[in-house]
C-alpha cells in the first residue's frame, strides 16, 4: 500500500530561513575570550534568571546566567530546591545547547503537496493554528470530538490538554506510563493504596541497604536520586545490585547479583521466603498494617534459594546472605521501585513482589525506607467545568487494563487503528514534546497508525522523527526562552518553581501556552484561558501562597510547609490505606477481583535462540531519551551509542573493538545504521547492552542522525501487561550483521 | 598555601557533569576539553571492579611544563596553580610533550590551554566549578596548608592515591580509594 503520509525531511526547507549560523556558538565563545583576557577577570557580574530545567523530568530548579552580551553563558543548580540541591546534572548543566542547538525548528511548517511530492511550506502561526483548528473540528463533525487525542511528554502538554478537555476529549497520554513507571504505580497502589510518583519517596539520604534491581542510578542521572545514594555510600550503606550488567551502581555495590534476565521474580518470591523461613520480617509491622500474611508464607512456602538458583544462576547462599543484609537493616531498607520498568509483560506482577518485600521488612512509612511525600497544594484558577466526553480510549479497549490509573500512549495509538472490535478510532494526534517513533515500541505499528489519521500535529524544539510525519509542525522555544505553569513537586518538603524566559526566543518559535490558547481562539473555548498570558495566571496562584510572581523571580524556588502528616509512621500509629481492606495487601484483592494472580508468579519468558542475545537497553548520564541526542554540549560527551557484547561472545563472532556492525532482530529487522562494537567484560554472555536514544534516522539533526542503533527499531516483540496495558520491551534477542543488505522475504 | 583536589572513585558515577560544567564556565570551545572521567575496570565476569575517575591537570608542585616552557607562559601563580598566560604562550607544545597526564591542549585561537581550578572563582571564596556542580560530592578543594580546609580534612581520613608518582612531578591531585 502506498503511504499516505509520507516522511519528510525538514532539512531541504528551512535552511533559506536561517537567521544564526552554525558559526554562533564559535563566534560567541571567541568573542567572550577575547574579551576575557585574564583569568582571573571573569565575567562574573551576570544578571540570572530563574527556571526550572526541562531536560529530564526531574526538573530541577536553578538559575541561568548570561554574558555581558545578555547571551546564555551558563547553568546553576539553586541552592534551596531540594530536588537538586545547588548541583545540577550533565544534561541540566548543558541545557544551554538546547537554545544553541542551530538545527532547532525555526517557523510553522504545513505538509503540502508539490508535483506529486509531499513537502513542507513555510506557514504563519495562524494559518498552521487555522489548519488544526479546522481540521479537529471536522473531526469533530465526523467522528466526534473524543476523536482527537493528545500525546505529551514535557511542560507544554498541559496547555494543549486545557483545550483538548474543552474540547470534549480525554484521550491524553503520555509514554511516561505504559512506556515506563505505569505497573510500578499500579503495583504499589495495588499494595499500598497510593503510588510512587516523581521524584520518588524513597528515603536513600537514611537508608543502611538500598537493592536495585535492574535499576542504575548514577547511569540514570535521576539527581536527587544519585546524590542521595552518594551521602548513603559516605554513611556505609549497603548496596545490593541485581543486573546482569555490571552497572556503575553495581560498582558501587556490596552484593552484586548478575541474574540471568528475565528471571527477577523467581529471585523475589526466594527473597520472600527466606525471609518469612528464617522469621526475619517485621512482625509488628506485618500484623498490625497488612493483609493476608498466611497465605503469602504458604504462597512462597517451595521457592527455596535452591528452586531459585536454577532459574536465576543465582547462588542460594548469596540469595540468603542478601536477604539477611536487607532484614539486618531494615526497616531502614530500600527495595528500590525503579522507573523505567516495563519490561516482560509481567511488570505490574514483579513491582508487586518488590512492594511486598518492603512491607515484609517494614520499611513503607519508615526512616531509610520510604518517607510520606508531601507536595504542594496550589489553588488553580477556577476554569468551567470540561463536557464529559461520550467515550474514551478505554472503550476501545474491551474493558482490559480496568487497573490502569492513566492513559496509556500505547492505548490510544491502538484506539487509531480501525479494527471492527474498537469503537473509539481516534482520527487527530496532536503530539507535544515526545518523539513517539523513537517512544513506542514497535515502530511499524506507529506508523501504521499515523497512516490512518486524518490530523497530525507535532510541537517540538527539534526536528525529531514524528514530525517527518506531520500535517502540521509547529516550533515551540526551548525552556530558556519562556515561562511555564509552576513546578509543584512532592518531596520531603513541598515546594514550587519558577521557570521564567532568561532571553527571547530563537528564531519564529513560540511558547506552547500561547499557541494552545490561539488554538482555544479559533476553538471558542477561551473561557478556559481566562488570562492571556501565563505569567498571570501564575501570578494569581502564587498570590493564594502568599508569594507572588515577583518574589518567585527573585528567589525562584520556595518551600512550603508540609501540611499533611509527618515524614514517617510514628511507633504503633493507627493507619488506614487506602485499599479494600485498608491494610497492606500482601494478598491483593483488587488484583483478585479483575481475575489476576492475587500474589505473584514466576513463569518462564522465551530464551533467545543459538546466535541471539537478549537486547537490554539503559540510560547514559549524559543524555536523555532521544531527547539530547543532537544537543551540542551534550553530544560532546557521548556522540553514539555502542553495543556491549561480553568478550565470548565477541571471540565467537570475531568482533574487535570499535567495529561497527548491524544489528537484525528476531523478526528480521536490520538496524538503519551500524552500531559500534563495545567488547567488555561488565555484560553476560547472553546478553547485549545499549543507551536508548540514538540512531536518528533525520537528517536535519545533523549532529547525531545516522550516529548509532535506535534500540526502540529492534523493539518489534512487545509483551503487553494484562494488568495494565505496559508494554514489555525486554523480550526482543538481537543477532549481529556485517552489512544491512535487506533480505527478500 | 596548597591548592589541591580530591576525588572520590568510590561515589564518583562518571556522569561528566564535571566536563560540561568546566566547559559552560570556563568558555572551553565544544570538542575541547580541561577535564574528563576515565574509566579502569579490571577482573573477569562476574567478578569485576571499576574505578572511575575526573581527571584533570595534576597541578604538579615539581611541573615539567612549567620548566620547558620557552616564553614563560606556563608559570606557577597563588597556591601553586599552574597556569597558562595566554598572550605569552606561542604554541610551541613543547608543555603538551612535556606533562605526563595529558591535561593540555592547543586552543583553537592558537595558545595551549589547561585547567586553572578556576582561580578566579577561588579568588571570590567559591569552589571550582567542577567541584560546585558534582552531583555526589565526589571532589574536594582546598588548601593542604589548612589542616581545615575540605581537602586537608578527607585525605587525612582516606586512604589515597596519585597517578604516576614515579615521573616524579609531585601531582597535587589525589584519589580516594
């Protein structure tokens, strides 16, 4: 079939338009040397400006400064946010290539038609504004306005989910969840009545024995994060790693378990039962707050370190020596949640055996276990209330993944294929700040789906993949150039931020608040703007704080005081959870209620066949997502992504250092480009590691297209969880190619 | 009075904040760099060890650099700080052969460049920018001469190392190990 849509390439285009050169940033650093002819006369005497960073989605707080020429010079953690302390990370500290980023997006861009040529025009704002406008509501005409959904990742998609609400719409996404933290939420709702959330309320600053599993903080530059894991490391905490790849976490570990993948719930339920066997847990603690204790003893009664060994290749002494260290700490003891974690489809049933774990050693509500987060409460503005939309994603959904407490990304791209079986096909996508070619799974399915809409609209920075696909393309200015709702995060201390523009935008770019409320205009749904700029609204909120926009420019972060109980659970305090049984399930109900295993269940996961390896994929401290990949300060520390292969391995297919080589897949999918080969002892045999985010396969991005694999184009078997809708990516074996020649099918 | 700096392998995660920092602070141009995280790992799986570390000029009390230097460029300032005068400095590279941790490299606008511990930041009573930024507090600065400052106070705690000891240059860089 001949493709609707097909991908464009913005490069051909814009590039008539250009108002900075690739020459800036040279010019600029040169210009600053020259005028800085002595060391120790440096331009110091910066004005700063607050914001909050947008690189990851820790969004730490800090300040820009610039230099005598009012341009960005530099970013500085802010001393009094608590979720960076004063200490930014690589990515947050080389934010400022974000705004010098040459190949950002400069001006609307509408797909066009030229001699039987799909292209891109330069468009005014109103006319790309006029062209969603008329097209969600002829949607709306046809199909219905839930028809229209929303994909978002980053600070603009609130705007854009106002006027979609307005609108009549719910189906609003983020592959934060069924591509990431979903069936940890899930999991510990499940188990605790209330979820993680971001940043986590993991006590680490306190903890004696913080177990990662699969997790790599320190890889993962989740800041907060990673300097409380230093501060534990300085007090002689406990580290216990479980990965079959030496992490820098596992570097840093005690106990260092290198589990065959796939195998992390056998190593759990043993945990469990060494646990009870040995009578190590928190009897108080299990009595008086949890809920079906006896049959979980009987439930793990044979998973013996034995049983355990001959699926995890885990020693039964090391399973029992790690199970005593946890046990001798707690319940200052962290079976860390981890984040990104969907990974066989049994997610949601592996991050309740890492809950209940906790609640058996005791450590939620407890010091150097899990703290009660506590965020801020800040009255919004009072909007009308949003019309009730008929139908959502769910509907197409069959009632599967009833448990599912957001909207799944994945969901609403299967709610866009017409199949006789769904009745809510979505027609429009408008996609802010996420690269879902590069954020779904499955890369033929997403752009099948793409295929079938009637609108794609894709706000963006950068020219990344999805918007090759668009209708419309509309440049958003980066965070340094603009202000945004505040940053209500939870943590030990509630606190808000301000990110305000420190210069003006680059190029014709503007901030996502304004162009969703032009949007809402053309809509008739400014009621649900009532101020024209976001810089008054924010005002009007911090007013009912007691501060004010002004102050917030001046300080850019403050705490608030906790309002709501203390930090941790005070000794033999009465507490109700919010679950059926208003305990801690052990044994869950709502789980038993939808027809799932009430307690978890190891089952074996497909193996890879002779000459595959399982494709394991992670962060690198210095990038984030696909995010980063063209940033220029960050590209500089880490300009591709390599492929770990164990030495065996490597003897075996005689691959040296530094060679590149394709990648093809268990369904015969090649790699785009080559991957450079990285021959290490720190992964197994039987499996291959990568960082997520490379091999951009646009050419505009022309620092980092063609530079790597993208891990997400080896991703074609993704095992869905049943409780949920998470989809599992870890299921996907690897082989190595010389050459990417396509064979005939 | 000593300058010196610590570095703690055993919290350091290799994340290179410590780069871009000393880059965004000090206008090294992209694709040049003062300091950088060097990764050793030894042993076979799964019995393994890695040390990472931010290195970076060594700041030698007994400097090669600083007595092949031709001109005079490269002279010792306050604290022992080897340092680089710009307009000086003919970038002959004679100091880049010279130093044994690599820690020069010629600028772009022709004159060979290194790290400084940001003096100019020490002048104003502040922390190297690497040190400032470092997400697990993985360095310490200070004066050896000051039994209190940060540096003074860690080394007498940890056991520590330097990097090539036998050339003999006398680093004032230290790793805890």
């Amino acid at each position: 079939m001949k493709s609707r849509r097909q991908f464009i390439k913005i490069s051909s285009l814009s590039a008539a338009g250009l108002i900075f050169g690739g020459g800036l940033l040279d010019s600029l650093a040169s210009t600053i040397l020259k005028e800085n002819q002595s060391y120790f006369k440096g331009p110091f005497d910066f004005t700063r400006t607050p914001t909050y960073c947008e690189v990851c989605f820790w969004k730490c707080a800090g300040w820009v400064y610039k230099d005598e020429n009012g341009k960005i010079k530099k970013i500085i953690g802010n001393d009094d946010d608590p979720n960076c302390n004063g200490r930014f990370c690589p990515r947050g500290t080389g934010g400022v290539g974000m705004h010098y980023d040459e190949d950002r997006l400069k001006t609307p861009l509408i797909r066009t038609e030229e001699r039987g040529k799909q292209t891109f025009r330069e468009a005014s704002w109103d006319e790309a504004l006029e062209y969603i406008a008329s097209k969600v509501k002829k949607i709306k005409e046809e199909h219905g306005p839930e028809c229209t959904a929303l994909f978002s990742h980053g600070s603009g998609g609130k705007y854009f989910g106002r006027v979609l609400k307005g609108f009549g719409s719910r189906n609003i996404a983020a592959p934060s969840y069924a591509q990431c933290r979903g069936p940890r939420e899930v999991a510990f709702i499940a188990t605790y009545g209330s979820g993680i959330n971001s940043p986590e309320n993991t006590d680490i600053r306190d903890t004696k024995c913080l177990v990662l599993i699969g997790a790599h903080i320190g890889e993962n530059m989740h800041n907060g994060q990673v300097q409380e894991m230093s501060d534990a490391i300085d007090k002689g905490a406990t580290i216990i790693t479980v990965d079959p790849r030496f992490s820098t976490a596992a570097s840093k570990s005690k106990f260092w378990l290198p589990i065959k993948p796939a195998t992390d719930i056998a190593l759990l339920l043993s945990w469990m039962h060494v646990i009870i066997n040995e009578e190590l847990y928190d009897k108080k603690y299990v009595e008086k707050y949890t809920y079906g204790f006896d049959q979980l003893k009987a439930h793990v009664k044979n998973f013996t370190p034995e049983w355990a060994y001959g699926i995890t290749t885990i020693k039964p002494d090391q399973i029992r020596e790690t199970a005593r260290a946890m046990a001798h700490a707690a319940p200052a003891v962290i079976v860390h949640p981890g984040r990104h974690v969907t990974w066989y489809g049994d997610d949601t049933q592996r991050l309740r055996a890492v809950a209940i774990l906790n609640a058996l050693l005791g450590s939620w509500g407890r010091r150097g276990g899990f703290y009660n987060p506590d965020k801020a409460s800040v009255p919004h503005y009072h909007l009308p209330p949003y019309p009730k939309p008929e139908k959502t994603w769910r509907d197409a959904m069959g009632g599967k993944y009833a448990l599912a407490d957001l909207a799944l990304a994945s969901g609403v791209c299967d709610a866009s294929i017409p199949t006789p079986e769904l009745d809510c096909s979505i027609r429009g996508w408008i996609v802010n700040g996420t690269n879902l070619i590069n954020t779904l799974p499955d890369q033929k399915k997403t752009i099948d789906a793409i295929q079938k809409l009637d609108l794609l609209a894709v706000i963006d920075t950068m020219p990344m993949e999805i918007t090759g696909y668009a209708d419309v393309v509309l440049p958003e200015c980066v965070y340094l150039e603009r202000y945004d709702s505040l940053r209500i995060s939870q943590g030990r201390e509630p606190s808000i931020a301000l990110r305000m523009p420190a210069v003006d935008p680059l190029y014709n770019s503007k901030p996502a608040y304004w162009m969703a409320r032009e949007l809402a205009k053309k809509l008739d749904l400014l009621e649900y703007f009532p101020f024209e700029t976001i810089e008054e609204e924010i005002d009007w909120e911090l007013k009912q704080v007691g501060s004010s926009l002004k102050e917030m420019q001046k300080i850019g972060v403050k705490r608030l005081e906790r309002e709501v109980d203390d930090l941790y659970f005070a000794d033999g305090e009465d507490i109700e959870f919010n679950t059926n049984t208003g305990k801690i399930e052990l044994y869950s109900t709502a789980l038993e209620e939808e027809g799932f295993d009430p307690m978890p269940v190891y089952t074996q996961h497909p193996e890879p066949s002779e000459g595959f390896y399982r494709l394991i994929y992670g962060r690198a401290p210095m990038h984030t997502f696909s995010r980063t990949a063209n940033n220029p300060n960050l590209t500089d520390l880490m300009s591709e992504n390599s492929v770990w292969v164990n030495p065996k391995v490597a003897k075996e297919w005689d691959l040296q250092n530094d060679q590149y080589i394709y990648l093809e897949n268990q369904d015969g999918v090649v790699s785009d480009f080559p991957i450079k080969v990285r021959v290490t002892e720190r992964i197994r045999w039987d499996s291959v590691y990568m960082v997520h985010g490379f091999g951009h396969a646009d050419k505009r991005l022309k620092r980092c297209f063609g530079k790597g694999v993208s891990d997400t184009q080896m991703i074609t078997n993704v095992m869905i969880d049943p409780i949920m809708g998470g989809t599992g990516m870890r299921g996907n074996f690897v082989t190595f190619r010389f050459d990417n020649k396509k064979t005939e099918v | 009075m000593r300058y010196a700096m610590a570095i703690d392998t055993k919290k350091c995660v290799g994340c290179s904040d410590c780069v871009v920092a000393c880059q965004t602070e000090n206008n090294v141009p992209i694709g040049y760099c003062r300091d950088w995280v060097v990764e050793v790992m030894d042993g076979t799986y799964p019995q393994l060890e890695i040390e990472l570390r931010s290195e970076r000029c060594n700041h030698c009390e007994n400097s090669p650099c600083v007595r092949c230097c031709p001109t005079g460029a490269s002279h010792y300032a306050d604290g022992g700080i080897v340092l680089v005068t710009k307009n000086e400095c003919i970038g002959c590279s004679a100091c880049i052969a010279s130093c044994p941790y690599d820690a020069r490299y010629v600028h772009p606008d022709g004159y060979v460049d290194k790290c400084t511990f940001c003096l100019h930041r020490v002048k104003k009573g502040m922390q190297p920018a690497c040190v400032a930024v470092c997400p697990t507090k993985c360095m310490y600065f200070g004066d050896l001469d000051d039994p209190r400052s940060d540096v003074s106070k860690i080394l007498k705690k940890r056991k520590h190392k330097t990097l090539i000891p036998e050339a003999g240059t006398k680093p004032q860089l230290y790793f805890l190990i």
